[in-house]
C-alpha cells in the first residue's frame, strides 16, 4: 500500500475544508436555499439540511474513524451506502424534531436563551440516540466503536446547535434593530403628520377674518346686536380652530356647527345676499372626518359665488350614507367649476387632511351638471364611539 503524498494529503484537507465552509454557509442561509424553485416548505428544508449534513460529515472524515473502518473492512460503497443511511435518518428525525422545538409555539413563549438551550439539548439527545439506533441495526458489531460513535455524535450536534444559535442570535438582532427603526420611522411620521395637520388646523384665511373683523367695527355703531352676535360666532369659530383637544378628528356634528357659524357671519356681513340650508341624516352625526374639512368648501362657494357676483348666493349641503360610504354633497348657484380647476389654500387644505387622515379611503368631484356641486366620498367609516 503507497503511503500518500503530502500533495494528496493536502487535497483531502483542502476538500474537507471547502466541504465544511459550504456546509456552514448553507445551515447560515438555509430560510433562503432553494425557496424559488422549492415551495414546500418542509421538504425545502429537509433537503437543505440532507445537503447540509452531508457535507458537514464528509468533511470529518479524517476524524471519523467509524468510515474509515467501514471501509477497511466492506469498501466504498458500503460504507458510503452506510453514511447516507446515517445522514437521511438524522435529517428526517433529528433536524424535523430540533424544528419542532425551535418553531412551536408552546416553545417560543419560552426565553431566547432558554429555547436555545432545550434546542441544543434535543439535538445532542436525538443526534446521540438515532447514530447508536442505526449502529445497532446496521452493524455487525454495534457496540464496537460505540464510546467513539457517541463522541462524534455529540460533537456534530454541539457544532450545529452552535451555529443554528449564533444564526438565531444574529437574526433576532438584526430584526431588533430592524423594529427599532421602523419604530423610530413610525414616531417620525407621526410627528410628521401631527405637524402638518396643526398647521392645516390653525391657519384661518387671513381675509376673512380682516373682512369679519371690519364688519363687527361697522356693526357695533350702527346695530350693536348683530355686531355682538358676529364677535360671539367668531369666537366660536376660532376656539373651535385652536383645537384644546388636540384632535385630529371631528365628528359630523361638531364639523355641521362650526359650518354654520361661518355661514352666519357670511350672512350678517351679507344679510339678504347669502341663504343657505343644512340636511344632515342623524344616523350619520357621529361618524368622524377630519377637523375643518367643510368650513373651507363653504368658505370657497361664498368666495366664488355671492363675492365673485354679487348676486344672491344660495347655498345647500347635504349628509348621508349611500350604500355604505358617507357622502358629503355641497351646492352652490354661483359660477361653474372650470375645466382647468386649480384648487386654492382652502380646498387644498381639504386634500391634504383626507390624504393625511384618509389615505386612498376618499374621493372628491366636482361637477357642474346637472348642477354646480362638490362631493366628498368617504369610504373608510370611523365612528366616535363615545359620543354614541
């Protein structure tokens, strides 16, 4: 027999090594090896580790004496049949009775270091158990080489139990550090958001209460009632902007009110120039949109309609579900939308709220026939339950 060269020595270590690395690197990835062309998902991962085992323990060879021997004494082939034997059984039994602990439920309600550990323990029991099993079943000499076989059973189980828990440990960090910062995106968003509907909430047209504010001026000399009665619904309308709660939401009711009172100030400034009237179902008062969502379309028909003309503005909205989406329907006698609509501060501010508040849960049309209206469509439902 030729004693082997240090060349072929090289090549068996140089091959065990590169069997390791690829078998290490596969246990390291597994969730990702063949998930596109293996949609089973048991089977995926029994055959990653069958490959996986195999190459771990072909890499061993130089220290597995049990190969060795068998093939010393019955040849490649039977002891290769031997080791596959011995790989397909531990895959089937020690890997899907490891998953099972690592995986269910009962388990994952225990610490990370302790299911870990149960981890490790199962497999050095079950790696143990079925290697002297198949000893015993295949072998004409079971208890030979049995102290050995254990060793080198508790030693392929502590090397995969090892690397399982540093992969698990590195993924439960990565997916830490992963919610820490989805978290910290969220925070930011709404921050974000709240910003932006503070600033929506608090800026009340400049204009109107310049104009609001010299009619009270004229009106307290001339008829100090209706000036009294103008200052009180100004009040109103710029407590209910302030927003003390700090909410984002109002309900119909509050929304309808403070809608009202604008128009009242518009018709005192404007007395016979301005009508209006409010149809709201009572089924539908409690439901919430978004603060100041009405006030500005209202603000926006008195602009374009009794200012623009001056003519007699009448004006008419109408609040009600239909086939279960709340539709908010504004109408007006004064001049069609163009078809080039370019939406000013007011009406603008209504999109960003319902974007903001609403996302892909609205719509807005403007129409012109058969009659002049703007209709908000409200598809996400939301109730203010306490107020029920």
């Amino acid at each position: 027999m030729n004693t082997p060269t240090i060349w072929e020595y090289a090549l068996l270590v140089g091959s065990c090594i590169l069997l390791a690395l690829i078998g290490f690197y596969l246990l390291a990835n597994f969730r990702k090896i063949f998930r596109q062309t293996i949609r089973i998902e048991w089977l995926r991962r029994n055959i990653v580790v069958w490959i996986v085992a195999a190459c771990i323990i072909l890499a061993a060879t130089p220290m597995n004496g049990e190969l060795v021997y068998a093939v010393k004494k019955h040849g490649w082939r039977y002891a290769l049949m031997g080791e596959l034997i011995v790989i397909t059984t531990n895959t089937l039994i020690v890997f899907n009775l490891a998953w099972f602990v690592a995986e269910h439920r009962l388990f994952r309600r225990l610490s990370f270091a302790r299911r870990q550990t149960l981890v490790l323990f199962t497999l050095i029991l079950a790696f143990v158990g079925v290697n002297l099993l198949v000893r015993y079943l295949f072998t004409d000499e079971p208890y030979e080489y049995a102290g050995f076989s254990v060793v080198m059973s508790v030693y392929f189980a502590c090397g995969t139990g090892f690397v399982y828990i540093m992969v698990s440990y590195l993924n439960l960090e990565r997916q830490r550090k992963f919610d820490e910062k989805e978290l910290e995106l969220s925070r930011l968003r709404e921050l974000k958001t709240k910003a932006e509907l503070d600033a929506l909430h608090s800026k009340v047209n400049p204009h109107f209460l310049y104009n609001a504010l010299n009619s009270i001026a004229d009106l307290s000399i001339t008829d100090g009632k209706k000036a009294r009665k103008m200052t009180v619904a100004l009040a109103d309308l710029f407590r209910y902007s302030i927003n003390y709660s700090n909410n984002n939401y109002s309900s119909i009711r509050e929304e309808v009110e403070m809608a009202e009172v604008y128009l009242q100030i518009e018709k005192i400034r404007f007395e016979d120039q301005l009508s209006y009237h409010i149809n709201v179902d009572d089924a539908v008062m409690h439901y919430l949109v978004p603060r100041f969502v009405l006030q500005p379309l209202m603000e926006n028909a008195v602009k374009h309609g009794l200012k623009a003309t001056g003519k007699m503005t009448e004006i008419r909205l109408d609040i009600k579900l239909e086939q279960g989406i709340l539709v908010i329907r504004i109408n007006d006698n004064g001049p069609l939308f163009t078809s080039e609509l370019s939406p000013g501060y007011g009406v603008r501010s209504v999109y960003d709220k319902l974007d903001l508040l609403f996302p892909g849960g609205y719509e807005i049309h403007f129409g012109n026939q058969p009659r002049k209206e703007v209709v908000i469509y409200i598809k996400k439902l939301m109730k203010n339950e306490p107020a029920i």
